[in-house]
C-alpha cells in the first residue's frame, strides 16, 4: 500500500472518561511476519492462528505468494501456507511492493540472498526512505549484490548467489532485524552461519527457527553476548503456529490506562518475551499498576494478560542498555513521560532516527505542539512532566506517515484539556487496524 494513493485522514481525540473492560490486541507483527516467511520455506502445509491482518504483514504474504508459496485464509481467521522448501522459492514476475513494512524487507532481502533469484523491492514514501544499507553489508559477504537508489534505499534489486557463502558475522548495531535477515540467508548456504550479538535483541527468530526444525544453538557468554549458530541447508517441517498479541501494540492502551484517571482495563493474551517487555518494567518502575495474570506458554512464546489500573507515574532515566527491549514503544512512553511527576531523559535511541520516520525529532516537535516541555538529543529526548495534570492539546500533529508516532498522540488527546489532532490516521492500519474501534470499546469517547 501506498499511503499517497488517497486522502489523508485526520482525527481529534479529547479528552476521555474511565477506561474500562478486557480488550486483545492484534497478533504479534515480528511473529506474524516471520511465521509466513518460513512457513513458505517448509515443505507441507502448516496453519497459522491469530496472524496480524495488517499492511505490514499481507505485504509479506504476497511477497511470499510472488516467489511461489500457496497462501489461502478461511473465514474463521486461519491461514494455511504450503511451501515451497528451503532453496525452492521461484523467480517473482515483477517488483515486489513491500508498502511501509521495512521488517519484511530486510527478512526478505535475507531469504532471497542465498537463492538464484533477481528481486526488485518498491515501498511506499517512509519505506524508500529507510537505508537499507546495515542488511546489504552481510548479505554482500554471503555473495549477493544490490542495485540501490541513492542513500542505500528503496527501490533496490538484488541478485541472490546459490550456493551461498557462510559467514561470521558480528552486529556493528542491536538490530534483530540484520540478524535475522543473516540467519535466513544462512538457511540454504553449505556450511555454518554465525551471528554474534553483543546486545541482545528480540530472539523470534531463534524461536521459531528451532520450531520449525532448524539446527540452531545460542550460547551466552559471561558479558551476555550472545552466539548463533545456524546449520545451512536445512529441512524445515511445517508447523502449527498461535501468534499472540503484539507487546507493541498493547502499549497503547496499556498506557492510556495508566494515564486517563480511575482508568482499569485488561489486555489479554499478551506476548511477553523478555526480549520485547521492556516497556512494562519501564512503566512499573515509573510507578505504574500493571499485573501480569494468566501467565502460560503457548508455541514456544511467553504469554500472559495484563491487568493495568491507573496511577501516578514518575519521571525516569531509563538505562540506554534496555533500548532493544523497547524500541518500538519509546514514542508512547514519551508520551508517559510528558504526564510524569518531574523529569524524565531517555538516552541511547539512536536507532529510532532511522525507523518509519525519524522518532526523536517527530516526537519531539509533536509534544512541543501540545505544549510539552521538552529538548532533543542527538540520541533521546529531555522531558519534564505535567505531574498528572492534563496537557494542553493541539495539532495537527505531523504523524509523517509513522503508525507509532499516531497512535502515541491519540493517546496523548485522550489525557489533554483542548483534544490532539492527528493529521493523519491512514498509517495506523499497518499495524493495528482496529485500533481507534479498540478505544471506542473501552470507553475512551464517552
């Protein structure tokens, strides 16, 4: 999808009642993505409940049906892919447009690395603007070569190799993203692929390869490195898959509910790999009422519900180490930060200048707009706190075509004295397409 093909949709959100009831989020989007992709590389047919029906993800499964995989949803929400196998994916008939999602790009660009296939990648206006550069290194090393626009972006066309060569590689950056993209490449390359990761990230794709019958080992080294190991040209079985619900997208109401006052809301079936909690710690040690209940496994995945009762939060200095546990929810824990008692400095987030658009300065030019306090970093953002009152409200906010940056001022207009206008909301159903309907059901327009 193309956020430019039609009209911008701008939304008010006022100032809110009590939240209130149980709600579920939509399914976990790395999870989704990543269970199409090697759903498509197993051979048979494997099942996928509680997929994320966003943008982002069905841009994966076409891309996935373009390079040969059968792809069919019931009416009951199951998908079912037959794949192709690792090494049999087909020559696509045309450019594949990706829309706004640049996590199955950089997977993508993975898979393809290592299979005899020439792809151009196409993305909408934020997604040609994401360097893509940090994936084109390591798969250059395992022998593919890339045809980039300017900058290292979109469009690009790539030429896989096969045979493939294994490589070492150690990530200059936390990003689960290069990981995986390595590790999918390593799939069908001869030999042993090895990722060393010195900050630990979101493991997803460690999970679920080892589900789906990979040979892949991590061991963790005193300093909390960690080493994976990937055996090449591997068989992988097809499996039955539960996606939980995405811990990005819980964030949201989670803390609306700790902000709007007298708020109580549940959020079930919650995915909480340590790898992506780092927002509920962060949240707790502010102050926050969030109770984990119902905690259980299901596919490999940790998952609970979260009982989450409004409270009075104080400012934090998050350590910059926690980045990779959180870094998609730092927009609406700003957000927390701007209702805070005191001061709140967030450090060490310079991956988010490079995320759907550049979230430091985005956000910091929203919460200036709706008259928060706040200076920006090179790396972060300074903000000092409302101590609970309500904030002023404003806009239109420039959501610049980012699904995170909308939805964290949707929150803010549910705690603010004049409502927040958001200039655009169309980018939201990448992924959390319901969530203005989710709001609705828990009280949040009267």
């Amino acid at each position: 999808m193309s956020h430019s093909d039609d009209h911008p949709q701008p939304r008010t959100f006022a100032a809110a009642p009590p939240l209130a009831g149980t709600t579920g989020v939509p399914g976990d989007k790395s999870i989704s993505h990543r269970a199409l992709m090697l759903s498509a590389l197993a051979v048979g047919e494997s099942r996928v409940e509680g997929l994320l029906e966003g943008e982002d993800v069905l841009a994966t499964a076409a891309a996935m049906r373009a390079m040969g995989a059968q792809i069919e949803r019931d009416d009951d929400g199951t998908w079912h892919v037959h794949g192709v196998g690792v090494g049999g994916l087909l020559q696509p008939r045309q450019a594949i447009d990706m829309g706004n999602s640049g996590t199955s790009t950089r997977l993508l660009m993975g898979l393809v690395a290592s299979h005899d296939l020439t792809v151009t990648f196409t993305g909408d206006a934020s997604l040609s603007r994401r360097p893509m550069g940090r994936v084109i290194d390591p798969l250059t090393q395992m022998g593919a070569s890339f045809t980039t626009s300017p900058g290292g972006t979109l469009p690009l066309t790539m030429r896989g190799l096969c045979p493939a060569v294994p490589i070492d590689y150690r990530l200059p950056v936390a990003s689960a993203q290069v990981k995986s993209a390595i590790l999918l490449a390593g799939l069908n390359a001869p030999g042993i692929t090895r990722v060393v990761e010195p900050v630990p990230t979101r493991d997803h794709s460690e999970r679920m390869l080892k589900g789906f019958g990979a040979e892949l080992t991590v061991e963790v080294e005193a300093d909390g490195t960690r080493i994976i190991t990937l055996a090449g040209e591997a068989e992988l079985k097809p499996q039955q898959i539960v996606v939980p619900g995405d811990p990005s997208s819980a964030a949201f109401p989670m803390v609306a509910a700790l902000l709007v006052p007298g708020s109580r809301v549940t959020i079930a079936n919650v995915g909480l790999n340590a790898t992506r909690a780092g927002l509920i710690d962060l949240l707790r040690e502010m102050g926050g009422a969030i109770e984990v209940t119902n905690a259980r496994e299901v596919g490999g995945e940790p998952v609970g519900d979260l009982v989450v009762t409004a409270s009075a939060l104080n400012g934090v200095e998050p350590d910059p180490a926690r980045a990779p546990a959180m870094i998609d929810e730092y927009p609406v824990a700003f957000i927390a930060a701007a209702l805070a008692q005191g001061r709140s400095v967030f450090r060490g987030l310079e991956e988010l200048r490079v995320k759907e658009s550049d979230r430091i300065a985005t956000m910091a030019a929203g919460l200036r707009a709706i008259g928060v306090p706040v200076e920006e970093l090179e790396d972060g953002l300074i903000i000092e706190g409302s101590g609970g009152a309500p904030l002023a409200g404003g806009g239109p906010i420039a959501a610049r075509l980012d699904h995170r940056i909308a939805m964290s001022f949707a929150v803010a207009g549910l705690v603010s004295r004049d409502g927040v206008t958001i200039d655009d909301m169309r980018p939201v159903a990448t992924s959390f397409p319901g969530f203005v309907a989710l709001l609705k059901r828990l009280g949040a327009f009267g």
